[in-house]
C-alpha cells in the first residue's frame, strides 16, 4: 500500500538529519526532485544532504543552488530518514548506498512501474509522467516550502520526463501543475533555452558519429544507434551529453521502437529503450536484461561487448516487434 502524504510528512518532521539520493546518470527529473525537496526541507531547518553518484551534470548547473547536489563522500554517515528519489531499484543509486552507514527510516518516491516497493514509507505513484509531480503535490498538499527556485527544479523535472508535455501521461493535471509553477514566477522560455538549445558542442559532435552508425530492422520499425568508449574520449564526452540522443531516430515516421547502445568502461553496455506503440513494452523487454523502467521508456546495462549485446537485444526487440504487427 501507498504511504500517504501525511505519513511521508509525519517521518520528515520527525527526522533532523536527512539524506536525499537519485539515480545514476541522473535525469532532469530526478536531480529536479532531488533539488525541489531537499531545499523544500532545508526551510524547514532540517540538516539536509542531496547525493548522487554522479553528482550535479553540467546541464542541470543553471538551476539555483544546485549545488547542493554532491557526489556520496568516501566516509560512511549516518542519518535519521534516507529519500530515494525517481530511483526504480535501490541498486540503482549507486555509490550513494554504500555512503550511508545506517538509515532509521527510508521513504521511496517514484513513478516507475519497475519499482518492487523497497523502502519503509513507499509512494510509487505509475500514473504520472513524472516523479517531480509527485513531489510538487507532496509539497502542496503538507503545506511545505515552494519557492522560486524550488518551483524551477520541479519544472525542469517535469518538462523534461514529458519530453517538454509531449510524452504518454501527461494530464491534464500535469499542465496545471507547469502553469502554477509560471505563475509562482517561473520563465518557462527561458528554461526551456537551458534545457534544449544550450548543448554542448561535442554532443552534437557525437550525435554526428552515432547516425553514421544508425541501423534500421524489421522493415524499418526498429531503430538502433550507438556510441563507443573510444568515441566518448576522444571527443570529451560527458555522461549527460549523450542522453536524449535516441530521440533523433526516434523521429521517424515507421519507427515503433528506437534503441541506444552505450558502451561503458566497466564492461558493461546501457542500453536505453523507447517505444511508440503500447503494444511493445519495453519494460518487460528490459526487465528480461535486469533493467526496467516504463512501458514506453526503459534501460539496462548488459554485461557483453557492444555488438554482441546489441545483436542479441535487436533479435529480442525485432520478434516482439514482427509479433505484435
């Protein structure tokens, strides 16, 4: 069962010191929620830790003090009430695990339909696009601290899992929300620049490279792409530079599912999967490889060199697509 708001808000005030962690390779949307929550509770004087393993990526640096987002320091600590945020395992917090010697309590916040529910206090909430969502209506509904720049952490949260309210899910609540945030002093224009026209130029650099290898199966309905390790150095590639990039073969008009390859330094390669058509879940799919996510949007990282994993998943991903049409 869902814990409540009133619960969720119960175990913070309670709680003095707290711990705030998301994802790796985070996403607008977790570092937003992960910002909007731990400044939300800063104002209420609570001693306030915001973690990530990677922590804050250069394209979320235009956010207001986001610099409070740190990377997990090398000495365990411990703390009164750990937040999990947007986060759909709690393997998937990565190095900030292992940073926290002891929790007394631990609240998981998310929207994923991949979360197995761990954690004391769980509000998984599938039917919102976006775990910044979740947080705003937290906020509202205990009365909690909403501020300008708590109010620009949520709305590049949500403009960013919706793919700027262009993705499945998006209410119509979910615009009330945006136009609440603009009233409460918000420049959507302005965060929209930050987020979509201000790329580095070497991510366009490697978007250049990855088309040249851009393969296209099962009469064009599948869509794969991928970048390698010796293409990241050589160019400088940072980890957020190569989110949002499979999005570009996404675009075309007989394309149900489009999938990155990336290939990682540890051995590994994540995988990244979209998919146009409900009849293809690509949660289940990556649920297969130990991954998961949402029925249109989900990941994994595979143990395997690049091209075998990719040749194996594009088998996978191919059967379910000729299946289902």
């Amino acid at each position: 069962m869902n814990a409540s708001f009133s619960e969720i808000a119960g175990a913070i005030r309670r709680a003095h010191r707290i711990v705030l962690l998301s994802h790796i390779r985070p996403d607008g949307d977790a570092i937003g929620s992960q910002l909007a929550l731990a400044l939300s509770l800063e104002s209420l004087g609570k001693e306030v830790v915001a973690w990530n393993e990677d922590g804050l990526p250069e394209s979320y640096r235009f956010l207001e003090k986001g610099d409070l987002i740190h990377k997990p320091p090398a000495e365990p600590q411990a703390f009164d009430l750990a937040i999990a945020l947007d986060t759909a395992t709690r393997q998937r917090l990565g190095t900030s695990l292992g940073a926290i010697r002891n929790a007394d309590r631990w609240i998981n916040i998310d929207h994923h339909a991949s979360n197995p529910g761990y954690g004391d206090l769980v509000h998984i909430d599938t039917g919102v696009p976006a775990t910044g969502q979740i947080v705003y209506e937290f906020l509202r509904s205990e009365d909690l601290p909403c501020d300008l720049p708590i109010a620009v952490a949520l709305y590049a949260a949500i403009s960013t899992d919706t793919g700027s309210f262009r993705y499945p899910r998006t209410t119509a609540r979910t615009f009330e929300i945006a136009s609440q945030l603009v009233e409460m002093g918000v420049d959507a224009a302005a965060i929209a620049i930050k987020l979509y026209e201000s790329y580095p130029k070497r991510r366009i650099q490697l978007l250049g490279e990855a088309l040249q290898d851009t393969r296209f199966d099962a009469n064009d309905r599948v869509a794969s792409m991928s970048v390698t390790n010796e293409m990241k150095n050589r160019l400088g590639i940072q980890p957020e530079d190569v989110e949002g990039l499979i999005d570009t073969v996404r675009t075309v008009e007989s394309v149900m599912v489009a999938i990155f390859f990336e290939e990682l330094p540890d051995g590994k390669v994540r995988l990244s999967m979209r998919s146009k058509d409900d009849r293809i879940d690509v949660n289940k799919i990556c649920g297969e490889f130990d991954g998961g996510g949402h029925l249109r949007a989900a990941g994994a990282r595979i143990s395997g060199g690049l091209e075998v994993v990719r040749n194996k998943v594009l088998e996978r991903v191919c059967d379910e697509v000729t299946k289902s049409v």
